[in-house]
C-alpha cells in the first residue's frame, strides 16, 4: 500500500514538471514596455532601429599595435543561439582578437540629484569565456562628446559590469569624482565583490546585471536579482573619496645621525682564544672500524652474467658491445672498495664567531617624517553628485566572441525595472531553466511543485525513511541469544541459578523413587506368609541388591531409617542436636511415605479407570528441549556413568 502511494505521489510530482514543461516549450517575443519613463530602454526590437539609434565607432586606440589599434570589431542585431523566445533579438560582438565600440544617446540626460540611478543589462557568454570585457559605458555629457569618435579615454561617469582575463573575474563599479581643489577626474572603484558571479562566464546562460546608487550615497550590485555586493561610496571605495586632513611633508628628511637600530653588536666583547672558527662541522668517526670481510679490490658494480649481446647488433655501426652493470653480490655482506669511517659531528665545531648583542644606547626609534596640513585636502560629504550622463556604450577588447547584450534599461524608478525584468529576463531564465538539465533548473521545478502541493513533503520523507528502516532490521539487528541457545542447548549466565534448582528437583524425584521401592520391599517382608518363606528371602536377597546401586543419598537415608528401627529408648541420646536430627529423619520418612502412597493410590484409580473401559486422556507432561530440569538430568546421568 504505502509502495503504490509511493509511486502515485511520485508521478503526480513529474507529471507536473512535464505541465510545466510543456507551458513553456513556446514563448514568442513580445516587445517589453517602459511606457515612456525610462531614460533608455532598449530590447532590441528590430535591426532598423537598431541602426538609427546606435553608431558604432570608427576611433583607433592609443597606446597599442597598429594591427588591432582601429575599433573595427563588428556589430549585429540577430537571434542567439538557442533561444529562449522565439523572434527576440540582441545586440551580438561578433568578432574575436578585436576592439570594439558603439554607443548610443539616452532620451533626456540622467541628472544625480534627489533620486537614485538604476542600471541593468543582459549579457551572455555564449562561448565560454577567456579573456575581455562586457561592461558598459555611462558616458558624461560634455560639450565634445562624439559617437563615431568613441575610444576608451572618451570621458564617462560610470562604468559598469564583468570582465574577465585568465581566472581573474571581476564585476567593475568605476565612477569618476571630480577633485574640487585641482578640478581633474579621478577614478574610484569600488571594493572587491563578495558575492559568487563567476558562473557567467562559462555557463552558457542568460545573465542579468545591475546597478543601483541612491542619493544617500549608498551602491549594491546585483547579478540576476541577488545582491553580490553593496557600501558606501564614501568608505567602500579606493582610493578615498576625501583625501587625509593631514600628510607626510614631502620636504623633511632623517637626520644622519638618526640610529633606528635596537640593538647592536657589543663593541666590548672579544673572541674566545678557544674558538676555532676554522674547525669543519663534520668529521671521521675516530672508534669507527672496518667490518669484517670488507672486500677492498671488489668493485661495487659488475657486468650483468645473465646479459647477451643483442642479435641485431652492429660493432661497426653501434660499436663493442658491454653488458649492463649491475650490483655487485659480492659486496651484499661487508661491502667494497676503498673503505672510509662515516662522519659524524664535530663536538669542537663552534662555528663563525659573532659578538653578543646589547641594547642601543642612541637608539632613538623608528623615523618618521613630520605631518603637515594637506594642501589638497577637501572633504565632500555627497559624491553621489556625480556628472550628468548623456550616453550609453560599450568599449570592448574580446578574444572570444559571440557576446550577446540585450533588455538595457536606465532610470531611477525601481518598479519600472521589476516591471522591465518580468517582461523580458524572468521567461528567458524560467525557460532556459527549464530546458537545461542541470540539477539546479530540477531542483527548482521540484521545489515549485512541492510548494503547490505541500502534502507531498509526506511522501517524500517515507521513500527516505523506509528504505533506511529496512536495510537495518535486514543488515543491522542483532542475533537473538535465546533462540540461538534453544538450538544449541547453550547455557545461559541466566539459567545457572534455575539448573541448580532443576539439579536439586532430580535428586529428589530420584531418592523419592528409591524409597517408593524400598517401602514396597519391606512391606513384602513385614508380611509374609507361612507358604512362601523362600520367595520371601529371594526378595530380600533381591532387595538388598538393589540397595547396592541406589545413590548416595538413598543409603544414607535408608541407614538412618535402620538404625532409628533398631534402636532402643534408652540408646537415644539425649542432647538437642540429636533429638533434632531424629525428628527431621521422621518427617523426611513420613513425607516421603505419603508422596508414595498418594502416588501409588493415583495409579491404581488410573488403572482402575482404565479397566472400567473409560478412555485415560491424561498426557504426560512434555518437558522442553533446552529447559534446565532436562539438562541437569542429562548432567547427572553423565556424571554417574
């Protein structure tokens, strides 16, 4: 029953993931909206747009090899490979080994003033990637800014996303802040993310980036909705963004006579004239001796017997032929050649003498220059004021290509982006989930249909605990001692003290029988008739044989029985011991007189029964196998043969 309830649960559970499957197995593109708040918003609807609103750049970069110095990396707007959604297209790198760049206006520039900046693209590394970037461009709104003049010393305000080269990967944060005191533009980058994003670059999945800073002048990036790391623009970025109050001055010197030193050699101390410095560290055992049988003209290898000269080979091409060397056997007992005492540590060996170290007494610590006031020194509690943004690009080196970026969105409302996200990411990641066999996209869709239907969690903990309950009670129990032991007639610790009893039991039976027969004797021989005196003394003769083989214990109490028959009133001895050995002899005798007669009368009214014709359904009392009455009396009929 639980097995089919098993089963049941178990393809309900499948047959919901297949559901599920089958739901999403077509998603056709449909293009997302913004309804016109955003400050750029682009899916990459068609190429047509494509090529209205973006401009690829036609610059060469400094500082590199005329051959790959021109921006000539190519372009498209196409399908990627394994679509999620049918008809949805993405801005595609196509080119490898190459720069490139391309950038585009954003509707009314976004200004920093009182609300927060929002950023966020998809990127997909449709071959597993090696080496350069997907990060894009925030460029700054300057009166020069140019779109087919666009290289990487182009002025920008923020630059954003991962790069890679070797098994260095990194999500950038970079801001430029203005210096109001030399009025330049300085990079700061933001700390080193804590979070694990390294899965982008070589999964093969569509990945989502974003960006978020606050007018608070707070930041958190986030790759596909979680945050990976998150501070302060004023304490989690390098260098500062406000420099030290106070500074080295770069004109202060140390002093010559400045001693940094602690300690110094002790001027006064003098070499020991003892001290050899020249005396070696290792020297020739002097109590070693040569073992016995060393063979000093052996050497330690020999030709190999065994060796033959190779068929095939050549005196005039490979030269004489020598057979290989091997280990002298000659030299496994003592050894040979030139014999030397081995070397041990010279206990004279000191060493290069050096003089002890004492206390400096013109120490006068560690040096450091005296500060001075920061002459460039300014503290600006808002760098969230940053230049205005009036572009988007990306300015890329790539040696791998087929790069693909899409659903690229920049506002500063954060529900216009989760409504963005819904429209466009959110059934790229459910279906290639889905479609993946990876134990995370089932984990999920497991997990989806456990939470549907939570009674299942039951199932689910029976197929697990079952399985385990049953291995132990086949493998694990333990044997049953009792049942062993009735197989075996073992003896237990246990029954020690019932087989004394049993023991006990057996003796008694035994001396009640003994006696039952000897009482039957003497009833024959206190009554005899006159006609069969003979047969009378056979049965005495007879009887006193049968007293010779009873056990101990039967003659003992049969001498007592005589001796109290025969002896005398005034042979009684009168002290208490003796009084109570008689009457515990008597009662014994009465006792043992009765059980006989009780049992003799049960048998004649059995036998009488039995004769009436009535049928004797009495059993006779079955006694175990293994019980210790059994093995007591198997015991004593052991010991007495």
């Amino acid at each position: 029953m639980i097995g089919l309830l098993l089963l049941l649960s178990i393809n309900v559970v499948f047959v919901k993931l297949e559901e599920q499957e089958s739901e999403q197995t077509i998603i056709k593109y449909t293009r997302p909206l913004d309804d016109g708040l955003a400050y750029f918003a682009e899916p990459f609807h068609s190429v047509d747009e494509f090529e209205i609103r973006w401009k690829p750049s036609t610059a060469k970069k400094d500082g590199v090899e005329e051959s790959i110095s021109k921006y000539d990396g190519k372009w498209v707007v196409a399908e990627p490979k394994d679509n999620p959604i049918v008809g949805d297209n993405g801005l595609i790198f196509m080119s490898e080994a190459k720069h490139g760049a391309i950038s585009s206006p954003l509707q009314n520039p976004f200004k920093f003033e009182d609300k927060p900046l929002v950023v966020q693209y998809e990127v997909k590394f449709q071959k597993k990637h090696e080496c350069g970037g997907a990060y894009i461009k925030l460029l700054a709104d300057t009166n020069n800014l140019k779109f087919e003049e666009f290289h990487d010393k182009t002025e920008y305000t923020i630059m954003f996303g991962p790069d890679k080269c070797g098994g260095d990967g990194k999500l950038h944060f970079i801001f430029q802040h203005r210096n109001p005191v030399t009025h330049k533009m300085e990079e700061k980058h933001a700390k080193k993310a804590t979070g694990e994003f390294s899965n982008i670059f070589d999964d093969g999945k569509t990945h989502l980036v974003g960006l978020v800073v606050r007018p608070d002048n707070s930041f958190e990036i986030l790759v596909d909705k979680v945050i990976v790391n998150s501070g302060s623009l004023l304490k989690d970025m390098e260098p500062p963004i406000n420099p030290p109050k106070m500074i080295d001055d770069p004109n202060d010197a140390k002093p010559d006579e400045w001693d940094e030193r602690e300690k110094i050699p002790d001027p006064d101390a003098t070499k020991p004239e003892d001290w050899d410095e020249d005396a070696p560290k290792m020297i020739p055992d002097p109590n070693a001796v040569k073992p016995d049988g060393w063979l000093d003209d052996e050497p330690d290898l020999t030709p190999d017997p065994a060796a033959a000269k190779p068929q095939d080979w050549d005196e005039e091409e490979d030269g004489e032929w020598e057979a290989p060397q091997i280990s002298n056997p000659k030299c496994k007992t003592a050894g040979c050649g030139d014999w030397s005492p081995p070397q041990i540590k010279n206990p004279e060996y000191k060493g290069k003498w050096t003089p002890p170290l004492i206390t400096n007494p013109s120490y006068k610590g560690i040096w450091s220059a005296k500060q001075i006031e920061n002459p460039n020194y300014f503290e600006d509690n808002n760098p969230f004021t940053m230049k205005p943004i009036a572009a988007v690009g990306f300015e890329l080196w790539s040696m791998q290509s087929d790069i693909v970026f899409d659903n690229i969105i920049i506002t500063d409302d954060v529900s216009l982006v989760q409504q963005w996200t819904h429209q466009t990411w959110d059934l790229k990641h459910s279906r290639e989930l889905a479609s993946s066999p990876n134990v995370s996209g089932m984990l999920k869709s497991f997990m989806d249909t456990m939470n549907e239907k939570p009674w299942l969690w039951v199932v689910v903990v029976l197929a697990v605990a079952l399985p385990i309950i049953l291995i132990y009670f086949l493998c694990c129990r333990k044997d049953d001692k009792t049942a062993i032991t009735k197989k075996t007639d073992e003896v237990l610790p246990d029954d020690e003290e019932n087989e004394d009893e049993a023991i006990q039991d057996v003796d008694e039976d035994v001396e009640k029988e003994d006696i039952c027969k000897d009482k039957s004797v003497e009833d024959e021989v206190v009554v005899p008739q006159e006609s069969n005196e003979d047969q009378i003394k056979e049965e005495q003769k007879s009887a006193g044989e049968k007293e010779e083989l009873s056990y101990e214990e039967v003659e003992v109490t049969e001498n007592l029985e005589n001796s109290v028959e025969d002896v005398h009133i005034e042979d009684i001895p009168t002290t208490e011991t003796a009084k109570s050995d008689l009457e515990e002899a008597n009662n014994k005798e009465d006792l043992l007189t009765n059980s006989c007669e009780k049992d003799t009368s049960e048998d004649v009214d059995q036998v009488e029964v039995d004769e009436a014709g009535v049928k004797n359904e009495s059993v006779p009392e079955e006694i175990p196998h293994s019980s210790p009455k059994t093995r007591a009396a198997r015991r004593k009929t052991r010991k007495e043969s």
